[in-house]
C-alpha cells in the first residue's frame, strides 16, 4: 500500500471514530487507529504509529491557522506561524520544556 493510500486509511479512521473519544482520550483513539492499520493493511505497527500520529497533526489542522515551516525548520529550530500569522521560532530546549507540561501523544 502506497503511503498516500495509509495517510488516507489513517485519516478516515481518525475522522470517523474522533467523535467517540474525549479529548482526554486522545491516546486510546491513537492506539485503535494504529491496531486497525496494522490489521487491515499488514503494516508494521511502527509503521502504523507514526502514519497515525502524522494523520492526527492533519486533523487538528484543519481547526487552527498555525503552520510549521518545513523549509526551514531543523533538527534543532522549528519555524513556524502562529495562529495570527506571526512568525515564531522555537529551539529544542523551549520544545522540551514545554512538553514537560503539554499533553502528549507518546511514540513508542
């Protein structure tokens, strides 16, 4: 299967059952989206894990105007726009620490 066709077997999951999960269930919603696509497609659940948590970026950006700028974006800077549309600029160690105290979806 081609990836296009599993971003798209991903996002169709994610949107069809989303409704089913409180936000604060987040990681079930993930877990079920990866366990059907190693079963409906045979892919690796590595595999299907990240596909899933690609898929869910896509999802929760079609609610907010934020992008990452992947042109420019490193391992170590991610330039990105805010929701009005001003640049921001982030290092690893601002990601890290902010993610000490985010809600995090987990990559195993």
């Amino acid at each position: 299967m081609s990836t296009f066709a599993l971003a798209c077997t991903a996002l169709s999951f994610l949107q069809d059952h989303h409704d089913e999960h409180l936000s604060a269930d987040r990681q079930r919603l993930v877990d079920r989206c990866i366990d059907h696509l190693v079963s409906s497609t045979g892919i690796a659940t590595d595999t299907a894990h990240t596909v899933t948590l690609q898929a869910l970026g896509e999802l929760s950006a079609r609610r907010s105007k934020a992008t990452i700028d992947c042109t420019r974006t490193t391992s170590f800077t991610l330039f990105m726009k805010d929701e009005s549309g001003q640049s921001v600029v982030l290092v690893a160690a601002d990601l890290a620490e902010m993610a000490k105290h985010a809600k995090l979806t987990p990559l195993h």
